[in-house]
C-alpha cells in the first residue's frame, strides 16, 4: 500500500514465485516495453508463456532476477508477507521512504527493492528503512530542494560548467540515462562557487525531482513499466590524478551513501568508460563504499569501440547521444537546453590562482554578449579589469573592480559572488579578465570567472 494507506498493487505468493503468470510475475506484455525514438513507449511486448519461460534461462542474467518478483522463493515470500505486514503498523514517514518515488512504483516492485537490499533479511530491512528514514528527514522537510540553483547556492549553469552531468534518453528497458563526467570535474572551481553539503543538497534534488520526476512521466506513458532503475555511464576521459582530491571523493561517498541507504536497488548498470591506466586502484577504493550487490552491476569498459557497442546494445541509438555512439543530441546540448534559460548559450569557467596578478580571457563573436560573475572564498580581495585583448584602442568596460569575500570560513559557509559587469558586453571581443591581489606576492588566493554567453 501506498503512504496513505490505499492499496496500489497485490501479488499473491504463485504470482511472486512466477507460478501461472506470464514472464514469471509479471504482467502480459514483459517486464518493461521499450522507448520508442522519442523517449515514449512502444507498444508492449508479448510473450507466450513458453517463449517467457526461455527468455529467462538464457537470456538474462539470472543474477539481477534475483529477488525480482516472480522470481521469488518459498522463504523470500514468507519474508516479503511479513515484512508487508509490519509496513502496514507503521507511520506515513516510514511508508513514504518505502516509496521513494511515490506509489506509483507499485507495492511489489518497492518491498522487493528494499528487501534485495538487505538479502530479504526481515530484521535488517526494517532496520535498514528505519536509518533512510532518519537520513532523509532535514532534506524532506526541505521538500527535497525544488530549486536545484537554491540547493547549490550558485546558478545551476555556473555549477555544471565545471562537473558535467545530465539525464538524457532511456535505455531499452525504460530506465533513464545518465552520463556524469568526473574526468572534467574543476575542483579548484567547485571550491570557490558552493561546498560539499551543498553539493548532497542539489543530489537530493537530483534523485527526488529529476531522477524520479522521469520515472513517474515514463510509467504515466507505459503502466508496464515497472522496474524503477537507471542505467549510468561514468566518463573519465581527461581524468588525472589532481581530480582525485580528498573533497571529490568525499563528495562521492557522500551521494554513495545516500543512495545506498536511501534509494536502494535504482541502478540497473553502469558502465565507467574513457577510465586512465591508474583508475584501476582508485576503483577499488571506490567499490569498497558499494553493497556488493551494486558492485557487481559495475562494468569497467577499456576501447571506445567496445563501450561504444555496449551502450547500443542496452540503448537505441535514437535515445543515446551523439557524443556516446547514437544520434540523440550531443550530451553538453541536452544540459544547455535543460538547464539554460533565456538567452543563454554557453557557459566558460576559468579559475584564476592569484598570486600578485593574473588574467583569464573568453573570445565571443558579434551575435554575443557575455557577463562575468566572481566567486571566491578570499578575505583579502582582489582589484579586477576587463577589457578587450584584441583591441587595445577599446576603453576597458570595467577598471578597478575590488571583491572580496564577506561570509564565513567554515565548510559549509558558501562563498561570496558577485557580477562585475554593469551590462553585458557586447563582441567581437577576446574578453580579458586581469586581476590584482590586495594580498601580496606571498599569499594565494583562487577566484572562479564565469563567462556567461548570452545570444544578441
């Protein structure tokens, strides 16, 4: 039943053991039907009992029917009744973490997620719901942060400018995909425009909002839907062992530990590609934070042609993008168009160490115009200048510009930001951004420029 005690979805045990069903559970027409071009479901498959019944044996893997319903044993019906009876004691937040992506889901397939999780150990599952329920409390009575530019105290562009990641298309199977690209990940930058809670604020957002905003649209358009899951490709092209900071993979264990806790058994694969030769003991160090179960739904790719094949395998090539193999939007275009507003057109971080003085530049053509904005964490300050770098004969549109930051130093103090441009510039132009330290020639201090590229 749902959080309001309606009841969404029965089984009896033969339907959860797959007995006189169709697909061993499941209803007629599979497990879920696939996207068609669009993103929008086909019609559903169909499946005679007898050519369900083989599909299951040789062609999937019998370890993710695991724990799937229709799939269940004699003892994991017991637990699955049992642990059904003990969520019908307890309170709506108990319930509404069950549901993590609302009754929609379906009874079946939400218990069988949680209790794969913990083995279908009816003491561990409760325990287990019990601690999410704690974890995602500050964050639910927050409404799980609606606004993802709040969540992250900085503008959403300024933020995936330096750590790419994106929803876009489906997998086969109905599941969302999504591409995060820690290989360009700017710590340096992140640093200086929001902080690592901030950071777990703006996930929350991403797994309650997005993640399964698409679920819920998806299952409105095919009621066969039924596996609430994602399929992820990781991409550590430009990876270098400066990515690999204490803060970065703080903030991956972070959101580790969310998901494993909170949103358990919603990855249906991932597949790290572009991974460099050291990679290697980075992943070890990396799986250790994962429930085995998890783990094993990993796949390291080595060979863009291998990858490549793989993900058009599990994706038509009408829903994966250009940039992965397929003909689907180029992956930085989706996150322009989702996340881009107005006039918006591209967004240029650079991060300027300063030490005396230094400069950064962006060249924009005649249909643009661009406005810079300052993050930093610096209490002494800078002295900033733009002017055009190419001609020297134009007046600078800013001259002496001073910022510093005003907040606090604590970790989760967000640093102070600001635009120096009045308006926007208009190009042709090479925009050059100098900047002079009130510090001194002794002392560093980082400052992230944001080129926001505006069309005329």
């Amino acid at each position: 039943m749902d959080s309001t005690g309606k009841i969404t979805e029965v089984w009896d045990a033969a339907q959860l053991m797959g007995k006189n069903v169709s697909f061993r559970g499941l209803p007629e027409g599979g497990e879920n039907s696939t996207p068609n071009g669009n993103g929008a479901p086909s019609s559903p498959r169909r499946f005679s009992k007898r050519a369900s019944v083989k599909k299951v044996e040789t062609g999937i893997d019998k370890l993710m029917l695991w724990g799937q319903p229709g799939h269940l044993t004699q003892e994991e019906v017991d637990v699955y009744f049992k642990f059904k009876a003990e969520v019908e004691t307890r309170d709506k937040d108990f319930k509404d973490t069950i549901y993590s992506f609302g009754a929609v889901e379906g009874e079946v397939f939400a218990y069988c997620r949680w209790l794969r999780a913990r083995k279908f150990n009816l003491e561990d599952t409760v325990k287990m719901v019990e601690e999410a329920t704690v974890c995602r409390n500050e964050a639910k009575l927050a409404g799980f942060y609606p606004d993802p530019s709040a969540a992250l105290g900085c503008e959403t562009s300024h933020y995936l400018s330096q750590y790419p990641q994106l929803y876009s298309g489906f997998a086969k199977s109905g599941a969302p995909l999504f591409i995060s690209k820690p290989g360009v990940l700017n710590t340096d930058a992140v640093e200086c425009v929001t902080t690592v809670q901030n950071i777990v604020k703006f996930h929350w957002h991403a797994m309650m909002h997005d993640f399964g905003g698409r679920l819920r649209a998806y299952k409105a358009k095919n009621p066969n839907f039924k596996r609430f899951e994602c399929v992820c490709v990781m991409d550590l092209e430009h990876l270098t062992m400066g990515h690999l900071s204490q803060k970065t993979l703080s903030i991956v264990k972070d959101q580790s530990a969310i998901d494993s806790l909170c949103f358990p058994e919603t990855l249906a694969k991932m597949y790290i590609v572009n991974g460099p030769r050291f990679f290697s003991t980075t992943w070890k160090l990396i799986k250790g934070w994962l429930d085995p179960r998890t783990a094993s739904k990993v796949e390291v790719i080595s060979g863009r042609d291998k990858w490549e094949e793989k993900l058009r395998d599990i994706i038509d090539v009408s829903e994966l993008p250009e940039d992965y193999g397929g003909k689907a939007p180029a992956s930085i275009k989706t996150i322009e168009n989702e996340n881009y507003s107005g006039k918006l057109k591209r967004v240029h971080t650079e991060v300027m160490y300063l030490r005396g003085h230094s400069s950064v530049s962006h060249q924009i053509s005649s249909d643009e115009e661009v406005e810079i904005t300052i993050y930093t964490r610096s209490k002494s300050g800078a002295k900033f200048t733009v002017s055009d770098a190419a001609n020297k004969n134009q007046a600078p549109w800013v001259t002496d510009f001073e910022f510093m930051h005003t907040g606090g130093d604590g970790v989760q103090d967000l640093p102070s930001h600001t635009s120096i441009t009045k308006e926007k510039i208009p190009g042709p132009a090479t925009i050059k951004v100098k900047g002079d330290s009130k510090s001194g020639r002794f002392s560093s201090s980082n400052f992230t420029t944001i080129f926001s590229v505006y069309r005329k």
